[in-house]
C-alpha cells in the first residue's frame, strides 16, 4: 500500500456520493470553483482518490447543525486515499490532511474518522515506541503479569516533599508504577525538578534494598524545550519514565519528546472526550492510537472497565486491543495499553479475560490507597485478583483465602459489567 | 484576578449542582473516593472553587451518549476557578485543566467550555502575539484598508517552480499577502526548501522594483526542529511570515514557534470543526483563540462571511471580534483576524461593517484567481468593494464606474446575508 487511507462515517445533505467528491477535492487539489491550474496531470499527481462508498441509512434531520438543509440525510462509510508524495512521513502533515477542515463542511452534517489504513513507508518513516511492552517490562523488572501501578493523589496539592513522602510509602508496599496526576506539571506549589529530585532520592535508594526500580511516570508537560530540560534532568536522576498530555503538547511535541528521550514515554490522553464522545463528530480512538504509537508513545491510556467516565466496556476494551496491533506489516510498533479511572480488584480480571492477556498496566488510585488495611494491601488485592483469574478461579471464591483481595472485594463494590 | 476562570455549558443526569462539584474536585483535588491526605489546609491551597451557578433549563433525553441515566436532564451554566499556583502561565498545563478529563465525565451529559477569565498574571506570563495588527501592516506595507491576500491553489500538487511562477503573477497583480495551503507542507512532490527558495526569489525581485514586499505566509509545518530550521531558512531568504497548522503541532509547538521567530506566525485553525461544530460538547473560539495568542499567534483564522463550511455569520463575526478584543488590562495581546474560505468582492463590505473596522486580512482564493479578467482584476475588484464601504455606497453602485468589481459581482453569486 503506498497511499494513505482514511475511512469516516458521514452523514449528508447532498448525498453521501457527492459529499465524499466534496471531502476529497477539499483535501487535495480542488477548490470551491475548478481552476484552469488543476491540469489532468496534476490531479493524476495529487488528487485525493475515493476508493470505496457504502450507503448505510438515511435520516429525516441532521445530526449536527447544518448550513444546507435537505429533504432527507444520506448516511454512508466512504474511504479516500492519498498518495504519499502529498506529505510525506510528516504526522502534523497528515494530521491536517485527514482530520483538517473537514468537519465544518456545509455538505456534511455528521463526519467521524473511524478507521486509518497506514502504508508500510509511513510506518518505516516513523520512530514509532522505544520500549514498547517489553522494553517496559524490563526498566520495571516485571517479566510477567500485569503492572501494578498508581497515580499520585490528591492530583494537585501536595508540594514534593509530600509526594516524595507518598512514593517512599507505596515503595515499601511494592508498587511496580507510578504517576503524576495530569493536573501536576511544574506549578510553583510543587516544582517539577524539586519533585524529581525528592522523588527518585527516594526510589533510588529502594532499589538499592529491593534490587528493582519502581517506575516513575514524571509529568514533564510544558513548552517545548522545558520538557526537554525536563528529561535531561529525569536522565541524571535514573528515573525511568517520562509523562505528557497529548492533546497539550499536539503531534509534534510529542515526536519531540520521542526523539529526545532516552526514557519511555507515558502517553495521557486527557481531553479525549472532546474529540470522540459525540456520535457524530470526531475521531474513533483506534484512528488516533495509531497516530500517537507512529509519533513514539510507548504506554497510552485507555480509559478502564467500568470506569468513573462514560465509555462502555466494549469501546475499552477495543481501545485496548488497538494499541497491541500491529500498525503495518513492515513495523508493528506495539505500545502498552494503560487502564485507569476507577480501577480496583474487580475489574483486574475482566481485563485479562477481555484482553486476551496480561500485558497490561493497570492503574489504581483509590482502589489501591482506599484500601482498608493500608496501600500495601490494595497493592496485593490487584496482585491477588491476577492470580485468581490466571489459574481460571472466581474471584470471590479466591478471596476465601487471600484476605486483602476479600477486604477489596468488600470495600469497593463491583461495578464491573460481567457477562 | 488571580485565578483562572472557565465557564462551561453543562447538561448532567444529577443535577447541575453536583455535576459541577464533581468536575472541580475532578479538575483539583478530588478523586472518587475522598482521600486522608485531601486535608483541608490543601484544599484550601489548591481546590478548585466553584463560582457561579446558573440553571438554564432541563431536557428529558441526554444530548450525549450518557453511562449514567436520569429521568431529567438538568442544564446550566456554571464558572469554575483555579489558583494559578496549580500551573503557572504553562498554557499547556492549563489546557489539561480547563479541557482535560472533563469532556468523558458520566455526570454530564453535555458540556461546552465557553469562557475564560485571562487572570494579569498569565497575560503577563505569556508571549502574546509578537507582530499582531500594527506589525503585520508595517512588514506588509498597507498602512490603512483590509490587507488583501490569497491561497496558492490547487491546494497541493504544484511544483516549487509552478508555485513561484503563479506567485510571480499575483505580485504583478499588486497582492499583499499570499499562503501556501494547509495541506502544502514539505512532501517530497514540492520540497519546502525550494518552496522558499524559489518564491522568495521572485518576490525580492518584485520588491524591488515595487518598493513593498510581498507577505507571504510559508507553510512551515512539520515536526518541532525541521520548523526551526524552516524559520531560520525564512529569515535567511528575507520571507516575512510563518504559517502553522494550529491543530497538528498543539498549544507547545506553537509556543516554540512564537519564541524562535523573528517572522509574525500565521495560525491555521484547520479541524476547528472537531473542537466546535457540536452544540454538545466542544470548546468555543472565544476561549481557544485567548490560548492561541497567549501563545504568539499574530494572525488567527475566522472563517469568512457566507463560507463554504457551516459556520453561520454571527459565529464568524464573533470571532473576528474576540481576537480583536484585549486579553487583559495588563497586556491587550490583540491578533489579526483572517477571513477565509469562498470569500469574494461581496464579503469584503459587510466584513467591514460587521466588525466595525478594517483591520483584518481578507483572503480570497477562487474570489480573485476565478475573476473573468485574471487575478490582478480579481485584486483591485477587492480593494473596490473596500472603497465602496467607506465611501458609504452600495456596493452595486460603486460597480457602476469600475469594471473589475462589476465583473465580480456578477461572477460570484452573492451569498452574503444582508439585513
């Protein structure tokens, strides 16, 4: 495949046939009126191609307001291919080609882009993630299994010596991962080199007692060379783990950072809903994780089963499993899917049982530091709640045995969706 | 002011109370289990406060796919503020504040970001625009009168030399201001490099003879160091501005940009219509254009009277507007509006009019290469239907006297909504 494609579920006042013409020249070489410069040869060169068109239902009223109004809304799934020539190995690029001034066109009234096709000289001329899951596996020392791991909370507020005093706690209680809460960069209550600083004084010396390194997910997200400061500073202190918010710091930001870093990336995704919650707008995530894992995400966030958001199961479930696909045939570019929001024991099996396996990271914040009997606990009830689901035993029935994992169970009710 | 004020349209299945308790302690310091460690000395230093309340009305159906049900749909409007000690004037920090892991909430059901209250101390701490109006009119040499500009086009798929050929033309044609089009960046089919070459070529050449340099705004999008690379090749060649796609390089990108040029940066706003086209859940221009000259765009697209897209002309008015309106008592940071997208001889006056003034740019791509007498008659139809407003005459009438404007009119269909 040497051109890009994109596929995007419309809706349409003039026809899902003449919309998709529309999207097509808006996006390559056409304008409002044809000009004598767009010669044959040109569009050969350039010229945005529709390659498939599938009606799939029509609606009496538009999804979203529209300009042009109609008797009745064509509903279709159109695929459009580019050649590679128009851009390039250039995300930003791309990113404006195929989710660019699309979606405010008159002759669409819904558009999601729900499906990328990525040739194999994108993939190629793309670093993709560093680490990946095994890369992770090993900076964490955990061969197997899924990754326990926490974010830091109160989100926002603790200055750094209180975080570092935090992590000493969940060190001791042999947590495998740590995060900043997005919502702490670098504000004045609690410095982003004093954190560091603090923090991996803390780890350092517990990986001299425990002989492993808890991983720190540090949120470096700021301008673009602060982060990159940032990392330098990450480096010299031997942590392991650089923390961004994608939709602050864009595509380009976060190559940045991939080209930069000699630690894995944490990819956060905050903001997600913006640009997918709406049916009729938007792009589907398993779009976007692709163009994150070419840009060089190596662990990116996936919401949670039975999360405190609105994302159903299946659609976290899919999320999770796009980011272990392969991306082309010529890289696969895997990355680590992170669950997170509202994770405690219960939903640690469900996610082996739906994902088909266990490399995961699975992060809990107050399913860990709500435990009764301490964080140390919540660390083992998730443990203990992987166990239960490897030797193929229901948790309440493994909880008989294993008292932090029946403390879980007990505080935290399920509200996990079992089948 | 020293707290950073959003105010956000809200519909929640319990209550717009308790939704915007939940989306402060969200954005704050809360999680979904009230910590120990959430004292109230930390409260205090870092929660986020809720401000105003307001019920607007009430719906019996969710505007967005909702986890949570309800027999009632509570709507309102609600202002939630921020110490600025959470982030400092780190835009990419407050960006995961104001839009982060707010739009997912199960608690709503519709939320727009609509406001932001631009405390001193982070109009102070930002940038800001480095050229804005006055600037742009010195480099352009248009001291008075709607700046007149155009889009090379077809979009993409001309050479480097095809390029600088056309723009040889259009500076014959006496333009003020010409850009590359968003989807033309750097692939491999019109290098960036010759691009520029190429083009400025031409353009010192014309300068010289003219006494005025053509603006033109170079599309320099692309991963962070090949765009500093890109400015710095600009300035070398004598260029006077940088064009970035907004969207594809994020808030840090273009902070990055805005510190390293000594070129004002055109922003392309493309995608917009994923951030703002749904009633349900987005965020207005209003707000995201305060971010973007924070950040140090000087010229910022609005869309244009009677566009091609969907935008309705209050919505582009109000734009225009707003990126004219000062950021904060300390520091104004006013921008250039850009008009844009299927823009004619019939849009300029009520362009005027509209916004009260003629400070902006007006580009026009069809609307002056399409014109029956080539692109120079296209131009002076423009700057005739400028003098038309100002001299207070109809448009129609001012036709009477001069043929390229009359040729215009009768050309372009006139799609404006006139009162």
């Amino acid at each position: 495949m040497t051109r890009l494609k994109a596929t995007y579920e419309i809706e349409s006042p003039v026809g899902v046939q003449r919309a998709a013409e529309v999207m097509a020249g808006e996006q390559s070489t056409g304008t409002f009126m044809r000009l004598a410069s767009e010669t044959d040869a040109l569009r050969g060169r350039s010229a945005a191609r529709l390659d498939h068109i599938e009606i799939t239902g029509t609606s009496s009223h538009p999804a979203l307001p529209c300009r042009l109004s109609a008797e009745n809304y064509e509903q279709g799934r159109v695929t459009i291919s580019w050649p590679m020539e128009n851009f390039g190995p250039s995300l930003p690029n791309i990113l404006a080609t195929v989710a660019g001034n699309l979606f405010e066109l008159a002759e669409l009234s819904a558009i999601r882009l729900v499906d990328l096709g990525i040739p194999n000289a994108l993939a190629t001329g793309c670093p993709g993630p560093q680490f990946g899951i095994a890369g992770t596996r090993q900076l964490m020392g955990v061969p197997s299994g899924p990754m326990i791991g926490t974010i830091v909370k109160p989100s926002v507020g603790l200055s750094a010596k209180q975080t570092a005093e935090l992590v000493s706690d969940l060190a001791k209680a042999d947590i495998d991962f740590i995060k900043d809460d997005e919502l702490q960069g670098n504000g004045p209550a609690c410095p982003f080199a004093d954190r560091a600083k603090l923090v991996m004084q803390v780890l350092n010396s517990a990986a001299q007692k425990s002989g492993r390194k808890v991983m720190y997910a540090f949120n470096i997200t700021d301008e673009i060379d602060a982060m990159r400061r940032n990392i330098d500073l990450l480096e010299s202190l031997g942590a392991t783990c650089a923390m961004i918010s994608l939709n602050s710091i864009g595509m380009a930001g976060l190559r940045a950072m991939r080209d930069h870093s000699p630690l894995p990336i944490h990819a956060h995704r905050n903001g997600w809903g913006l640009m997918s919650r709406s049916p009729h707008i938007g792009v589907a995530y398993s779009v976007m994780q692709k163009l994150w894992r070419l840009a060089g995400s190596d662990h990116l966030h996936v919401n949670g089963l039975a999360n405190k958001f609105t994302e159903d199961d299946d659609v976290v479930t899919n999320s999770a499993r796009a980011v272990q696909a392969p991306l082309s045939e010529a890289r696969p570019h895997v990355a680590l899917p992170v669950f997170s929001s509202g994770q405690t024991a219960w939903q640690v099996g469900p996610s082996m049982e739906l994902l088909g396996n266990d490399d995961f990271l699975f992060c809990a914040g107050g399913g860990i530091m709500s435990h009764p009997d301490g964080p140390a606990a919540g660390i083992t009830s998730l443990r203990q709640a992987a166990a239960a689901q490897k030797a193929g035993e229901r948790v309440e029935d493994y909880a008989k045995d294993h008292p932090e994992l029946a403390a879980a169970l007990a505080t935290f009710k399920s509200t996990v969706n079992r089948n």
